[in-house]
C-alpha cells in the first residue's frame, strides 16, 4: 500500500521496536482500507497514535519513551534475541511482556526467561540432546519453553515443552462492591456477575487470568493465591498434544526442578534409535515422575 511522506516519517520515527512498529503499520493500512483509500495518509496514522495510546495506557507510553531515552537498541528492547542466539538446542519464547511490560502481567518474564537460559545452560542440555537425537539436527528438535505473563498465554504456552505462566486465583471479599461492573466487563469468558449488590464468579471455569482482581477498584475482588502454572509436554506436529499442567498455582522456584526433572527423563528414557524430540519421551512416558521430582524439591 502507498504511503503519503510526511504519514510514514511520522511511524518511522516512533520509538518503538520493530515487531510492534510493523504492527503498527499493519493498523495504519487496515484503517485506509477502510476509509476506501489506496494511501495511508496523517488521518490514519493519527487515528492509529490514538488505537495504540489506548490499548497500551499512559503508563506503558512513558515506559517505552523512557527506555528509548536510554539509548536502548532494538536487540536490548528484545530480550529473546539474547536467549535464543547460538548454537543451541533449546528456544525460550516471551510474550509481548518482554518489549516494555504488558499491564496484565504476573510474571516478570524477562527475569524468568534469563534464568530459565541459565538453567538449561548449566544442566548442559544442547549436548545431551545432540547426543540422544536418532537423527541429523533440525529446528523440531528443540527443547521449547514458552512464558507467559498471564493466562491469556499469547505464547501458547501449552503447545511447548515446557510452559509457564502467571496466575492469580480470585475470591471474594467482605470489602463493600460499589457496583461499577468493572469486573463483569473485563472477563472474557463472563463468569463474574452481581448478584444482591456483590460479585460472583463461577470458580469453575476461571483460568486465573487475574483481571477481575487487578481491574477491582475497591478490593473486593482479591487474589486467595497467586504465582504461576506450569505444564510439561506441549506439542504441534503428526502427535500433537497439549502440555500436561505439573502446577496449578506455585512459585517460581518449582520451575527449575521441572526443567532438572526433564533432563532426567531424556537422559534415562530418549530412545536413540528412533525418537528425535522430547514430547515423543513424554507421549511415550509420561509427565508422572517430573510432576514427582518436582513436588518432592523444597
Ligand atoms: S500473556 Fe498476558 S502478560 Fe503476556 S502479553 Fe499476553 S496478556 Fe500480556
Ligand atoms: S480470574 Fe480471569 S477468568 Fe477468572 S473470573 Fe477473573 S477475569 Fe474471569
Ligand atoms: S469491580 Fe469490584 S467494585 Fe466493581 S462491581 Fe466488581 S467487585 Fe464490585
């Protein structure tokens, strides 16, 4: 699509990284395409400013200004550039949280992600896997990790190895309810309602996205326990299966000795003569003696 000069220079120039700024293009388009024009012009690109400014809030614009004002490149702004480089075995993959913060999120995945590296670096995972692999090394064999900040999962936590996000269970108060509905609008799957001037959440099918807590102006929706939840031996492929949830709700802690206990079973259970990625060991084994191992680590 065409762009009139001074649209582009003005998107150009926003300091932002380049994924979220092809986004932001994207948007721009989209809008001309709906306005019937061939030319992205200033009215869309202005229009966009305002669509971004509102998703994203005051707070997050500061941040970006700020970490732009601190020189930081795209690479700095993008942690898993970091994680991912080199010749490894394994991917570590972030939500959107690792550009500049996502309001939603209860994990601070950045921090998370560098450690989790570290651990696969230290339990030597690339090697044991060349090792264990039947066949030439190619991308699905992989170790893969996926974190995400909340349970809305952008990174489909659940179709990796390895998936982590955070969490926050709601309960209710008997802090008074003003009735402003907040918590109704902003589950996505309602099941917050009112009820004789007090909410009611349907515990059943809440997936501990933590909204109705954060979004309560009163408190009168609190988290009863919050952390993270981890599931092991997601995949996409012929044998596609969803990871098996290890924790619920737990700590951060529980994440290395789920990663130490994967190890484990490679080195014990991967059968060379055939098997080429870790969910075949999991599809094969189980995720029993992880979730053991790891509830057993203080
Ligand atoms: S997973 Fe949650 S925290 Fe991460 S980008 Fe998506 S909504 Fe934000
Ligand atoms: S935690 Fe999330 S899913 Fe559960 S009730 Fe609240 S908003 Fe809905
Ligand atoms: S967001 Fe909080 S104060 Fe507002 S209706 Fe829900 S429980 Fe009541």
């Amino acid at each position: 699509m065409k762009w009139e000069k001074e649209a582009r220079e003005v998107v150009d120039a926003i300091p932002i990284h380049e994924v979220i700024k092809n986004m932001v293009i994207l948007w721009a388009e989209k809008l001309a395409r709906k306005n019937k024009s061939e030319t992205v012009t200033m009215k869309e690109v202005t229009k966009t400013r305002d669509d971004y400014f509102d998703f994203l809030g005051q707070e997050t614009m500061d941040r970006i200004q700020k970490m732009r004002d601190e020189g930081m490149s795209d690479e700095q702004l993008d942690p898993m550039i970091e994680l991912n480089k080199g010749q490894v075995l394994y991917t570590v993959d972030l939500c959107h949280d690792r550009f500049f913060g996502c309001n939603r999120a209860m994990v601070n995945t950045r921090e998370v992600g560098k450690k989790v590296k570290e651990r696969m670096e230290s339990l030597n995972i690339t090697q044991i896997i060349a090792d264990k692999c039947h066949d030439v090394l190619m991308p699905h064999s992989t170790f893969t990790v996926s974190i995400s900040g909340c349970a809305n999962s952008c990174t489909a936590t659940e179709s990796h190895e390895v998936g982590i996000y955070g969490v926050a269970d709601p309960m209710v108060t008997d802090v008074e309810c003003s009735q402003c509905g907040k918590c109704t609008e902003i589950c996505m799957d309602g099941l917050v309602h009112l009820e004789n001037g007090k909410p009611v959440i349907d515990k059943n099918n809440c997936v501990l996205c933590g909204a109705c807590i954060k979004y309560c102006p009163t408190g009168t929706i609190k988290a009863k326990d919050e952390g993270i939840t981890i599931t092991v031996g997601g995949y996409i492929g012929r044998w596609k299966q969803y990871g098996k949830e290890i924790f619920r709700i737990t700590d951060e802690s529980k994440i290395y000795p789920v990663l130490d206990a994967c190890v484990d079973l490679i080195k014990k259970e991967w059968r060379e003569d055939f098997e080429d990625h870790f969910s075949l060991v999991i599809r094969r084994c189980g995720v029993d003696s992880i979730q053991e191992r790891a509830r057993k680590s203080s």
